[in-house]
C-alpha cells in the first residue's frame, strides 16, 4: 500500500471508557482501515498508523473536538516509546496505552519511567501478568485486563496479587502520609472495609467509632495504621496456603517484635521482619525478586534474603523456635521469657486473624 492510499484508508474513531458507575471517563481513539472493521496494522505500517492517529487528533481536527474534556487514551508502538520518533503534544489529558505484544526489554522500561517521569498517565492493555512485567506495574496507573480472556478464578487470582503486592509494596515507602495511606487503601474496597472495621473492633477499644484513618490515627498513631493496612493487604492474598502462612507470619511478627530488645533491633523493624518472612510462599516468588523493588532498608533485606545482621539472627531464632529447636540464646534471654513471648505472640495471632477475617 502506498502512503498516499494509507492516509486515505484509514479514519479517526474513538471509544468510551466508562468507569464502576457507568459514567464517562475516558476515550480511547481508534484507528480503522474503512475496508474492514479492523485496525489495518502491521509490524511494518504501525508506526505509520500511529503517526496518523496523532497527526489527524492534534492536527487537523483539534484534541479538544476529539475528546473535549475527557481523556484519551493513545497505543503508542515502541519507536513513540523509547523517542525514535517524537510525541508532538503535552501530557495533558494523554494516556500512553502500552500494547501487549510490545517486548518489554530495559530500553522499553527505561523509556516508559521517563515518560511517566514527564507527566504522562501510562496504561498497560490486555494485561496479564508475569515477572517480566513487574518493572512496568511499578510505573503504570492504569492496568486494562481483558475480563474475557481469563477464566473467573484466574481473574481474581491474577488481579488479586498484583494488587496487594504493589499495596504491600508502597505502604512500606519510608515517611508515608497519612493521606498516601489512604489512598492506597482506597484502591482495594475489601481492604479500605476489612481495616476500619479492624480498627473499630474490641481489640482496639477505641474511645469513640472512627468512620476514617486520619480519625484512627489520633488515638493509634500512623505507624499502627500502616501495619494493621500491611497485615490485611496480606491477608487479601488468595492462594491455597494463605491462611496458614498468614497466621505464620503474625505469629513470627509479635515474637521478633517481643524478642527484639534481646538481639539489639528496633522493634518495628523485627515485626516488618517476620511479616514479611513467608512472603515468598505467599506470593510464590523468589525473595530476592520481592524485595528488589521493596523500598524497605538494607538490613530488612539482607536479613530476609541471607539472615545477616542482628534482624537476621532474630529471625533465625524464631524460625528454628517454631521447627521446636533453638539456635544459640542470648544470655539475657531465658526458656520462660521465650515461653511467654511465644504464648504473647500466638494469642495476639489467633485475635489479629478473627478480626481480619
């Protein structure tokens, strides 16, 4: 096909994109060959087709005719991606849609964090995930999935894990507001439910019912908040072992905390250490591959990943302990001291796991 036949097969069309309450939220234009009601594009044109896309919305018709005040979402092939070819218009209103068949390679993750670094809304489509996509989870703020193409229990599984590991994930964002807290709760309807009536059960004996964190936060504090948010996005995670990894996990959490001042750690550091323990199991993922990205400090990781340092120790302790055997005691910690640690720590386990569940 020449160009000129090109230009002239192929029209401007956008589609809705409408949000849970059915109003409109956004268009995706689409370009059509007027043969066929398909997009008429191949390795070799999509480049071409894409130009004409931009060239026809910003150009000759006007953006705001096109979308009025509405996004619009754009598929962008890779040479838009990594600049091989320019993006003629601002951020403004722009959604960069990432098509699936594009191999995600460095070059692809490097370019795509600098868009999203200039301003632009990044989009992944028909997403479905693996490891090689992680980098770009990370990045993006919109993630279309194609509800059609996955089988029910796929879907929630799929869509479950990938939510709370990247919830898990920007929780632990050192200096966390109260407000970022918030709105990464609100991402997750069962989570935002599951933690206010956490926070409002006998366990907290709260003076008065709270209806929002920034009301919790004044009678528990923001670092309570953000662990009781952590513990129920893990126990968001469905898998066939969640339960028993969940109760693990708690359990480990309250003992290192209890045990911390006997091993020299911080003990907000020593609960995150054991929460975070089986994480591995939970979300069958290597360690090392979860906490790469997981803006936790040095000693958090090299204690998970090698159980180095005086956290490493304390976990190594608290695991061989529940495998009924004991690494080397401090001096200062006796058999009825890690008795009732043990004891502490399963009760509050077995409260923590009824209230979240």
């Amino acid at each position: 096909m020449s160009p000129d036949s090109f230009n002239n097969s192929i029209f401007l069309a956008r589609q809705p994109i409408f949000d849970n309450d059915l109003n409109l939220f956004a268009y995706e234009l689409l370009f059509r060959n007027n043969q066929k009601n398909e997009s008429g594009v191949d390795d070799i044109n999509g480049d071409k087709a894409t130009s004409q896309v931009i060239s026809h919305t910003f150009l000759e018709f006007g953006i705001d005719r096109v979308l009025g005040n509405k996004p619009g979402f754009i598929n962008l092939t890779r040479a838009f991606l990594t600049g091989e070819l320019p993006l003629p218009f601002k951020t403004k209103n722009i959604v960069l849609e990432i098509l699936e068949e594009i191999e995600v390679d460095e070059d692809i993750i490097k370019a795509v964090k600098k868009l999203s670094g200039r301003g632009f809304t990044i989009a992944l489509d028909d997403f479905i995930y693996h490891e090689d996509l992680k980098a770009l989870v990370d990045v993006a703020n919109i993630i279309k999935i194609d509800l059609l193409a996955l089988s029910e229990q796929e879907l929630i599984e799929h869509d479950n894990k990938a939510t709370a590991l990247q919830i898990i994930s920007e929780l632990q964002t050192p200096n966390i507001s109260i407000t970022e807290i918030e709105n990464l709760v609100k991402q997750d309807i069962s989570l935002s439910y599951k933690l206010l009536r956490c926070l409002n059960s006998a366990a907290f004996a709260l003076p008065k019912h709270v209806n929002s964190l920034k009301q919790a936060v004044i009678y528990l504090g923001l670092d309570t908040i953000r662990a009781w948010a952590t513990i129920i996005a893990f126990s968001n995670v469905d898998s066939p072992v969640s339960n028993a990894l969940l109760n693990t996990a708690l359990v480990r959490a309250k003992m290192a905390e209890i045990l911390a001042e006997y091993f020299n750690c911080d003990p907000e550091a020593a609960f995150i250490l054991g929460l975070f323990s089986p994480a591995d199991a939970l979300f069958n993922k290597p360690m090392e591959e979860l906490l790469s990205d997981l803006p936790i400090s040095e000693n958090l990781k090299l204690a998970l990943q090698n159980s180095e340092g005086p956290l490493g120790k304390l976990l190594m302790f608290v695991r061989t302990h529940e495998r009924g055997s004991l690494t080397i005691i401090p001096n200062s910690l006796s058999i009825p001291d890690i008795n009732r640690a043990y004891i502490t720590a399963t009760d509050w386990a077995n409260t923590s796991f009824e209230i979240i569940n």
